[in-house]
C-alpha cells in the first residue's frame, strides 16, 4: 500500500516481477485484500498467483515515522516486517514512508552486531558500462571516521555478492586526491581505511570520478550521499526533457535498478523510490530475490564477527 501511486502501481509491478521471476518465487502482498483482488483481475491475474496478507492500515507518505510504526501495527509496513522477524518472508520492500521503514529495520529485524549505523546505497553507472556504488545516501547525515570504515566493508561486501565485482576499489569521496584534503572526519577515515584488510582502499577520489573507473565503491556521509543523488537524479530529468538522453545516461533512470537495500540489519529489506512506477516496483522486486540470495546479511555479520 506504500508509494505515491499505491496501490495500482505496486500490484502492477507485482505481476510483471511474477512473469519475470522463477517459479520457485512466491510474492506476498501485503495491503487491502479488497483493493488487491480487482487490480490483480485487471491485470490479468488472480489472487492464486500469489500469498495475500490483508492488513487494513496504512502509513501515509508525510506521517511521522516512528509515531506511525508504532501506532498503526496493522498497516503492511508493519505486518511485513512482524513477518520478516518472524522468518515467514525472506525479503521485504516497499516503496511505502521511508522513515518508517528504517524504524522498521532498526527495532524489528535489528542492527548487526559490531554495526554501527546501518547505511543505503545508490547505483553510479559507469562510463565503460560497468556500475558502482556510493554510501551512504541520506540515512546518516553526520558521520564519525569509524562509521565511514563500516561503510567502505558494508558497501564492498554489496558490490562484490550482487554485482559481481572482484576485489571492489574502495574510495573516499573528498576534495582531493591528497591524504590531508577535506574536513577532519575525512582525513581521519582516511588514516583508518588506507591500510585497512577488510576492503581494497584506492585513496581519495573527487566529484568529477563519480562515473569513471577509478573506485566501485565510493564512501561519504549521508548528507554528501543525498546531494549527489539528487543532484544526478535532477540532471537525468533535465537531459530527460530536452531529448537529448544516448543509451549512456539512459542509466540514470532510478526505475532500471528499483531500490536500495538496507545494509548492516539482520535481513533483506529494501527501500523503493516514493515516485516508483510498475518497471521500478517490478525491479525493486527483483532486486530485493538478488539479495536474498546473495546472502548479504549472512556475509555481513560473519565480516563483523
């Protein structure tokens, strides 16, 4: 029932994930049965294509998070993560209120142990075709240098069990190349991951790397993160209007890559783009199986153990 243009946009998303998706797959929505069943008709299916759970709450877009998750134990975000601690799913998202997905997290299926602060992600898509990442991207706006450490280990463990990346280059995204650049918690991450064994550290990289081939993981505090992302988010727009996209910044389309997953918690939760559509519903879908399967929580906590 989450997102702006829920509930028709998820259950359309839904059913092409179902197309897209092994047999093998079961996808369990959770919402308004009432709403469900004759969108599913409509698209062609019926409510024996999937696991329906009916909750009859619903914790809308500009609600205080924490309040709402904790006032509304009926609503889906709720139910679903009841669900994940329980083990009765494997992978839950949403593009539902993304405060109260993070309370979610955090106090239902819980931090990692050793984790300090969990972070997300946002693809950068690079020019030779390849794709990187950077984190965190607005979930922690202040961050000390051992926090921006834990993220060079959450975001190469990431980039190398669901993209495929060997020994993933990680960065530090600064002012300059030079060790002594950037604010003091930049230069201090920096004395901490230069001789780091966890991740492959290449130094500091600036703004105009984001998209080349210098790093596959670029680290930064949250408030950093999210100006990037809308940044390269408002240029996908403007280039979007004027015709002018070549099949390079046609990557740029949030709705390709579907979500973000929540990395340093005890399961698989991912976080949809509050605008998604069906393609972006249908490939956060798929996103979230990839990382179920990738057994990124797993390969987090024996990294922090």
């Amino acid at each position: 029932m989450g997102g702006d243009f829920a509930p028709d946009a998820t259950i359309g998303g839904a059913v092409l994930a179902l197309d897209a998706l092994p047999k093998s797959v079961t996808l369990v929505l959770l919402g308004d049965r009432d709403k469900i069943i004759p969108l599913l008709k409509a698209k062609g299916k019926s409510e024996k294509d999937f696991e329906i759970v009916h909750t009859t709450e619903v914790i809308e877009m500009g609600e205080h998070p924490t309040k709402a998750f904790g006032q509304k134990q009926n609503s889906s975000i709720a139910v679903g993560f009841k669900m994940l601690k329980e083990e009765t799913l494997d992978g839950f998202a949403s593009a539902g209120n993304s405060g109260a997905m993070m309370v979610g997290a955090m106090f239902t299926v819980k931090t990692i142990p050793g984790v300090i602060r969990p972070s997300i992600t946002s693809i950068l898509p690079k020019e030779d075709g390849g794709v990187g990442l950077i984190l965190d991207v607005g979930i922690n706006a202040d961050c000390k240098p051992d926090v921006l450490y834990q993220f060079g280990v959450l975001g190469s463990i990431f980039a190398e069990n669901v993209y495929g990346i060997k020994s993933p280059k990680v960065a530090l995204l600064n002012i300059g190349e030079e060790s002594e650049k950037g604010n003091l918690a930049s230069q201090a991450a920096h004395g901490l991951m230069k001789d780091s064994k966890d991740f492959n550290f290449v130094g500091n990289v600036e703004g105009r790397d984001l998209f080349n081939g210098k790093s596959d993981v670029i680290v930064c505090d949250g408030f950093t993160g999210n100006i990037v992302l809308k940044e390269a988010e408002a240029f996908f727009t403007l280039l979007y209007k004027r015709k002018l996209l070549d099949e390079y910044f046609k990557r740029f389309n949030y709705e390709i890559y579907g979500g973000t997953p929540i990395l340093g918690i005890n399961s698989t939760v991912i976080i949809g783009h509050g605008i998604s559509n069906e393609k972006a519903i249908k490939n956060m879908v798929i996103l979230t199986k990839d990382v179920v399967e990738a057994k990124i929580s797993e390969k987090i906590k024996q990294a922090f153990n």
